[in-house]
C-alpha cells in the first residue's frame, strides 16, 4: 500500500500536468537486484492501471553515463581508504583521506563538498536550505566494490531524464547530496515533492523488512480507493473500474490536499 500510494501520487501528478509517467529500476547492485520483485512490482503496477509511458529504464543499462559523471567529479574527488569500521559511530566524514589523489585497490571516491549555503524548493514541504558541510560533508560517489552508488546513479538519471521527482519523505534527505552532484556536473535539477510515506501507528515505516501485507492484485479497485483516501483527494464511494479510478484520481489531483502526515495504516480500516 505504501509503494502504491507514492506510485498513484506522481502518476496522477504528472499526468495532470500532461507529462509522462517513466518507470525506473534502481537495479545498480547486481547482488541486490531480485528480477522476479521486479516483474513483481511492473504486474502490480499494471494491475492497478499504472502504466509506463516509455519502455521502463534500468539503471543497470547505464552504467557508462555513471562512469562518465565520475570522471568529470574526479578533480573534486579524492580516493577513501578507510574502513567501515574506522568511520563508525562518525555522522559526518571527517576528511582523512582529502588528500589521496592516488587511486588504489579496495577505495571508495569521495566528493569534496563546500560550506555554501544552498536551498531548494520541494512543492510539498517549501524551501530548504542546506550548507553540505554540515549536513552531509564529503560523501562517497563510486563504491569500494566499484560499482557507482546510489546517489550519483540517482542524481545523474534525475536531471537528464525527469523534469518532476515526486517520491516518498523517506528520501527527501538524499535531495541535497543528489542536488550538490547535479550542480558540479552542470546539470539542471528536475522539481521535487515529497510526500509523506504510510506508518504503522507507531510511526514505523511499511516495508518489506516490517513484514508490510502484500496488495491484494485481485481488488484493484478497493486498493486506489484507500490509496486516494490516504492521499487526502477525497474519493467517492460508488463502484468504479480501475481505469475510471485512475481518470478520476488525475482529473481531481490535488498536490495540496495531500496531508503533512498519513493516516497510520491499520489493516481492519481497509477490509
Ligand atoms: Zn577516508
């Protein structure tokens, strides 16, 4: 329910801004990529009358773009041979390794950040400043493992290929890393909304790891119903097709109506 409502959110914002709605697959780590919670996830997409504009992209297939970008942050960056262990228990990266321009075995890259105040607006939430030395400091853009991560793959795909990320708040603190990347590649920013993700009443996010229920892909119908409920776009209660769902939730969306907070979601409220 929680990845349907943020799914149902940009949909019918982007189609009401007569936009289209692309589908993307973070499937950066291949050890982490599970292709049948792929297919998974595009069959109840499609269940629920959400259809990719465009042919889905996966991030795997764009790897030489990643590779690119690193390159031209390289005079920015530096080589990081600490290890997990020396960086626990630290919030911010101290800077130990600024100095390493030498790359070897077994090094994540680093961005150097500045100390400049910055702000961006999100639709939803209002401006936000932001000084990266203070909020995220020096942040690793290529992995040990050599594989790109998540916010350079992230920000590169974001400003070439989206003009509007709506996503869920459980993301909003990755906006400034991800805005600082596409500054020093030269890159316009797509617009952001984020929106409030679903609890449990106790305030804990649904997931896959809080053992969230599956969606019931035999009532479509119901589940749009609860997810526009959610949503605060007031849906009506007569009994209607996915597809009549799905034009009336885009003709009456409403950004503003979402509310600052979910309701907590309570599986018997649903039945
Ligand atoms: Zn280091």
């Amino acid at each position: 329910m929680g990845s349907l409502i943020t799914a149902l959110a940009s949909y019918c914002d982007i189609k009401q801004r007569g936009g289209r709605w692309i589908l993307r697959i973070d499937d950066i780590d291949p050890l982490r990529t599970d292709h049948r919670a792929i297919a998974n996830i595009t069959r109840t997409l499609h269940a629920h009358g959400l259809i990719s504009d465009a042919v889905p992209r996966q991030q795997s297939s764009f790897v030489t773009r990643y590779e690119r970008a690193l390159q031209q942050l390289l005079g920015l960056s530096f080589y990081c041979r600490c290890s997990r262990n020396e960086l626990k228990d630290i919030k911010l990266y101290p800077g130990y390794c600024r100095a390493i321009k030498e790359k070897s075995s077994n090094c994540a890259v680093r961005i150097r950040v500045d100390n400049r105040r910055r702000s961006f607006a999100d639709a939803l939430k209002g401006d936000h400043d932001y000084v990266p030395s203070d909020e995220f400091g020096d942040f690793v853009i290529w992995r040990k493992d050599d594989l790109v991560t998540y916010h350079l793959a992230t920000a590169c795909d974001d400003a070439m290929d989206y003009s509007h990320i709506l996503r869920g708040d459980d993301l909003f603190e990755m906006t400034a890393p991800q805005l600082f990347i596409m500054e020093k590649l030269g890159l316009s920013p797509p617009e952001y909304a984020h929106i409030p993700i679903l609890t449990y009443a106790d305030g804990t996010k649904l997931s896959k790891q809080s053992r969230a229920p599956a969606l019931d892909t035999a009532t479509p119908e119901v589940n749009i119903r609860h997810a526009l409920e959610f949503l605060g776009q007031n849906p009506p209660t007569n009994l209607m097709s996915v597809n009549e769902w799905i034009d009336w939730a885009v003709r009456q969306w409403r950004l503003e109506a979402v509310p600052p907070q979910l309701k907590p979601y309570i599986a018997s409220d649903l039945a």
